[in-house]
C-alpha cells in the first residue's frame, strides 16, 4: 500500500512507525490475548501504558515536578470552558489576547460562562466579563500583538492565548509577560497545534492545553499541564467532569479514558524520543520543512502568503493563487499527484499546508514540485 502525502489541519498525519506498530499489536497486545481498545482501563497492563505514556511526554518537555499531566477528553474546544471553570474561583477577569478564529472561540466560552453567571443570579458577584488584553483583528490577524500592546485588566485572573492559530497560520514568537498588579497572572496556552514540534519552557506557563490530532496522536483525547497551585481555584460550580482537580486526584481515570488513544500518544511520545532525537531535532527537521515551503511562495510571483514573516507559523502554511479561479483546479490536481487535505479553512480561503511532527521532508518536497510545476502551466 502506497502512503500518500497528508498535509490534513487534522486529524493530521500520523508517523507511519507508529501506525505500524500498533497494526502488530492490534489483536494481541504484547501476549495479552487482546488489542489495546479491548482491555481495562483499571487493568495492570493499560495502567503501565499510561503511565509509560505520560512519562515519555513529561521527559520530552521536561515537566516540572510541580506540575500535573492530565489526559481529557472534548478536544481543546472543551477546555476553551474549563480553564474560566477552574481559575475564576478566587475572582477577577479573565484575560485574551486575540489573534484569530481559535482565541476567539475561548473568548466566546468565555462570555458565556458571564452570563450564564449573570442570568442565573449566582453567588460569584466577584465575576467580572473577558477582558481584551491585546488583539489585531483590526489589521486581519497577519501579527500578533507586540508585547508593549498588552494590557492587562488590573484584576486579571489568568492571561489565556494561542500559541499558533491553525487556520490563520499565525504563530507568537515570544512569550508574553504576565506581570499583573497583584503580582504573576498565570499564563494559560491553547497548544493544540505547536506542541511537541518545538523544545518548551513549562515553568513560564500555569496552564497548556492541546488537542491530540496534531501532533500528540488521534482525535479523542486531549493532554492538559497545570501547575499543581492552580488546581485549587475552580469556582464551585464547576462540573466534576469538567475539574482538572478531579482528574489530577484520579490519575486522569475518573472515568473511562479513551484507551486506543492514549496508547496511540504512548507510540508517538516514544517514536519521538528514540526515533527522531527528542524536540531538539524535531524543530531542526521542522524548521527545515517550512522553510523551504516559504522560500518557495516567497520567490514566486503566483503564490503569496499574507502572515507577517516574524509570525508565521512553522505548522501550518497558508498560501493563495494570483488568479482564485485555479483553487480547484490546484486542489484537483495535487489531489491527483497524491496531495491529501490543501483546501484552506472555509473561513479564509485559499490554501493550507499543516506541516506537522509526521508529514516528512520529502512531503514537502513533493508540495513544492508540485506548485512549481503548476505555476509553469498554469501562471
């Protein structure tokens, strides 16, 4: 069977030693008679891929000790609702900076869970609406806001932003500063779309989030790091299940986890530890990738990609053609070519190449072949 070239926003590739690995071991795991989707969640055996799961994803990031690894589920959208849930408890506003379609929808989350503060007459008269602390829609989201541009509210509860915008393929090149009047403001990151594919600094964060179908596994399951203070401001009407607490004194297994896709995150962790090197070579390898796809728009007078250079993502290239009459007939023909998912967001048009952990080198090579050859015959 031929592997083609999947450039999918996600669910996104996955590295084909690891679906190869779990096709060995889908009907008998390991001797044990089962596949991985069959057996206990409570069981000794999955208990052990867990666990071996999150510490390949604590070495890989170097976690602090002090800070617990949760595996959820409802995809990074649930925690756009989580993280006002559990750290509006002591009070103050919740912080946002704005840059694209997915801040955006925090923001929304997090306007709802003010009125429906507001409309139920609940007890948290402390509760204040999101606060804007830095946004460029007004140029079209093509930068992020420089960091003389935030402004935090003065009883700011958390500083919550994204990391890199998918559909945008808006990226930050720094990270903000979370000094608020009262002292640190946890700093609280949407990675659903960059983790892994760069070494981190989890001691300048209180909280991250990322959804899995990026580069941690498949969809199903969502991998949240917060700094074990944190765990104790959820305001008290917070859902169990929507609790980081809960699932931090439960070793993520307050119910049944998703099993299959846990064990799929364990085999990524590990092909990214022993086969690619660690994070260290994983950005080289992906800074190579993009790269060579921006050097490739941005000598061509057919391709154009609008992000501001010092922002662009390194996961996910949006591009557009001088004349959008030949979007189909470009996605017809990469199809054609064997080049899966290039479709922009139904938002901005255009469009897209996710570059993630597991779409190769040679992958890209075969996009820019591609593009420079239909620019030949059709520019």
């Amino acid at each position: 069977m031929t592997r083609l070239h999947n450039f999918c926003a996600g669910p996104a590739a996955m590295p084909t030693a690891v679906l190869e690995r779990a096709r060995e071991e889908m009907l008998d795991y390991r001797g044990q008679g089962a596949s991985v989707m069959e057996m206990s969640h409570r069981s000794p055996t999955f208990e052990a891929i867990a666990a071996q799961a999150e510490q390949d994803f604590r070495d890989l990031l170097a976690i602090p000790d002090n800070y617990r690894v949760l595996f959820m589920q409802g995809g990074a959208t649930m925690q756009f609702a989580c993280v006002p849930l559990n750290l509006l408890g002591p009070g103050g506003s919740p912080n946002y900076l704005d840059t694209g379609i997915w801040s955006g929808k925090a923001i929304k989350e997090a306007e709802h869970l003010d009125l429906a503060n507001k409309h139920l007459n609940l007890a948290n008269k402390h509760l204040a609406g999101p606060h804007i602390a830095g946004s460029t829609r007004g140029n079209g989201y093509v930068h992020v806001p420089r960091p003389d541009e935030i402004a935090l509210s003065a009883d700011a509860a958390y500083l919550h932003y994204c990391h890199n915008e998918t559909i945008g393929g808006l990226a930050y090149d720094y990270v903000p500063q979370v000094d608020g009047a009262n002292g640190e403001v946890p700093l609280v990151c949407d990675m659903s779309s960059s983790i892994l594919s760069t070494p981190l600094d989890v001691s300048r964060y209180g909280v991250i989030y990322a959804g899995a179908q990026k580069n941690i596994g498949p969809a199903g399951i969502t991998v949240v790091i917060v700094r074990d203070d944190l765990l104790e401001r959820a305001l008290p009407q917070t859902p169990s299940l929507l609790g980081w607490k809960v699932y931090a004194d439960n070793d993520s297994m307050i119910n049944t986890p998703p099993t299959y896709a846990w064990y799929l995150a364990g085999l990524v962790f590990q092909w990214l530890k022993h086969d690619i090197g660690g994070l260290n070579e994983m950005e080289t390898i992906n800074r190579r990738k993009c790269e060579a796809l921006y050097a490739a728009i941005d000598t061509s007078d057919f391709y154009a990609n609008p992000i501001d250079p010092v922002n662009r993502s390194i996961m996910n290239v949006p591009f557009t053609l001088a004349d959008e009459s030949l979007n189909s007939v470009f996605l017809s023909e990469a199809e054609s070519a064997g080049l899966l998912n290039l479709k922009g967001h139904r938002s901005v048009g255009g469009m897209r190449a996710s570059l993630y952990n597991a779409v190769s080198e040679a992958d890209v090579q075969a996009l820019i072949t591609f593009m420079q050859d239909f620019e030949r015959r059709r520019g």
